[in-house]
C-alpha cells in the first residue's frame, strides 16, 4: 500500500512538471507487467513444481529483494542522489520554482482541506472505478478463462502476459502522448479529459464484448483491449502533485490509493458473490462495466489544470 503514495511523491520531487505523465506511467506501468511476467512464471512454477506454495514462496522472496534495493538505491530527493550531477539538480529545482511561481505556495496541508473539492473526490472515485476493473481482471480473469473458456494453466500463464502485457505498452503510451501533447500547448483539461474519455469507453465497450462474444481468443483480445486503454489512468499518479503540490503529494496520493484499494477489497468478494449465486460470470462482467463508467465520470469532472487551495 505505501509503494504507490510514495511513488507519486517521487514523482512531484523529481521530475519538472511537463514530464510527470510519462513518469507517473512509468512508475505504475510496474503492476500491469508484474502481472504480465507474473502470470508466465507463476504458472510456469507451478506446472514445474506441482505446488502453488513454492510459487508463492519465490515471488515474496524477489519481491523482499527488491524491496531492499529500492531502500538502497532510491533517494527523495535529486540532489540527495549520488548519481544525480549538479547541473540535473539545478534543472529540477529551477523547473520546481517556475511551477510554484504559477501555481502558489508549496505549503504543508491537512487532508481535510481537500475534502470540499470535486476534483479530489473526482480523483478517489475515479481511481476506485479503474482498480475495481483492474483487481477484478487480475484475480478472477484467469478462472473465468478456466471455467468459461476451457483454458489450462499454461494457456492461461500466456494468456495473462497478452492481457497484462498489452496493459503495460498502453499505460506507456498513454503517458507518452499526454507529454507530447501538452508540449504542444493544449491545456491539461483538454488533454487529460480526452484521454481519460476515450480511454473510459474502450474499456466499456470493451468489456461489453467480452461478455458478448462466446470465442476464447476474442475474448482474450478484448480484454487485452480492455487493459491497454484501462492503464492510460496511470496518468492519475500525476494528479496528486497538480491537486495538492509537492508538499501533500504524498497524501493526496494515499487518500487516491485508499479508494483503489477500497475497490480492491470489495471487488473480488463481490464478484464471487455474483459468479457463486447466478453460475454465471455475465453479472460479474457488468459490474466490471459499472466500475469503467464510475472511472469515466469521475474522471471528466477533475480539473487537472489548478492546485486546489488549501487555505
């Protein structure tokens, strides 16, 4: 849980303002292809090993690697950063002053500030749409391809690295055209809104397929579909940073990841309530759709272009 508000932190320290889409992209593209590359090696061990608990036993271990080499590598800040020279550092803070000039004070806030504004519920409840899609792809897609579809464990393995990995190219493409675009001029409404819209009704429309078509690979193309416009919304990891500024990046971002989760919770148990009482996953499908319209909603209402005053 903390791996995220903390990476949106990273984000509004380190890097100018005009490159925090392809940096909050970047940063959250890690779950789509831990997922891509997990869903191949985790099957695969499984089908070496005969035993899912070894799997388990192997991923927490890289994962705790990992863990430590981001405790020894990373710094909070640039200048903090034994490989960051003097004229990087310069740069970003310039570019830091320049943002603050524009957009006010950087100053320490409560959460409760921010409790009055539709673009910070706009935020919560849009990233609660997006993970109620995502976490429920993640943890019934592959026995909804099992159950449905007739999928064993390694056409699923292959399965989830098309699906994810598809989710991982359009999360970075999604950030690459939001930068690219507004260093043309187009304002952040425009920019974000569009994107988030046209990524919305892919996703919608998406899923409507799936529930639709009764072929396995067609199925499996929609929801790869379904994913490459669903990650565009890792761009949200730069809302944070534009709501609350640096100084609150961190807890505007746990507030944003609070909702996620809320959905990441409700979400698998909900659909197993659906799957176990109608035996279909028709509903369940539809409640993914539901969750797609609340993240498109919620997402066009946001201002992305002001800091939201605290004061």
């Amino acid at each position: 849980a903390p791996v995220m508000p903390a990476g949106g932190k990273l984000n509004a320290n380190w890097l100018p303002a005009k490159e925090r889409g392809r940096g909050a992209v970047l940063m959250d593209g890690g779950a789509p292809l831990g997922s891509a590359l997990g869903g191949i090696a985790i099957s695969g061990l499984i089908a070496w090993t005969g035993s899912w608990r070894i799997s388990f036993v192997v991923a927490g271990v890289l994962t705790a690697a990992i863990g430590f080499f981001a405790l020894w590598f990373l710094r909070d800040t640039p200048r903090a950063h034994r490989r960051v020279n003097a004229a990087e550092a310069d740069y970003i803070e310039r570019a830091h002053a320049a943002e603050d000039a524009t957009a006010g004070t950087d100053r320490r806030a409560r959460l409760g500030a921010y409790l009055k504004y539709r673009s910070f519920w706009g935020m919560c409840l849009g990233w609660m749409g997006f993970n109620g899609v995502f976490y429920g792809i993640l943890t019934w897609g592959p026995l909804y391809l099992s159950e449905t579809k007739g999928f064993d464990i390694k056409t699923i393995g292959w399965s989830t690295l098309a699906i994810f990995g598809a989710g991982f190219v359009g999360e970075l493409t999604g950030g690459w055209i939001s930068d690219r675009w507004q260093a043309t001029g187009a304002g952040a409404n425009r920019v974000m809104r569009t994107l988030m819209g046209i990524a919305g009704a892919a996703v919608v429309a998406g899923l409507l397929g799936v529930v639709l078509v009764p072929d396995a690979l067609t199925a499996v193309a929609l929801l790869s579909v379904v994913l490459f416009f669903l990650r565009w919304a890792g761009l949200y990891w730069s809302l944070p940073t534009i709501l609350g500024g640096r100084a609150n990046a961190g807890v505007v971002g746990a507030a944003m990841n609070l909702s996620g989760n809320i959905a990441g919770i409700v979400t698998p148990i909900a659909v197993g309530f659906i799957v176990g009482g109608t035996g279909s996953y028709t509903w369940a499908l539809l409640y993914f759709v539901g969750a797609g319209v609340l993240f498109t909603v919620s997402s066009l209402v946001i201002d992305y272009s002001r800091r939201l005053a605290t004061r």
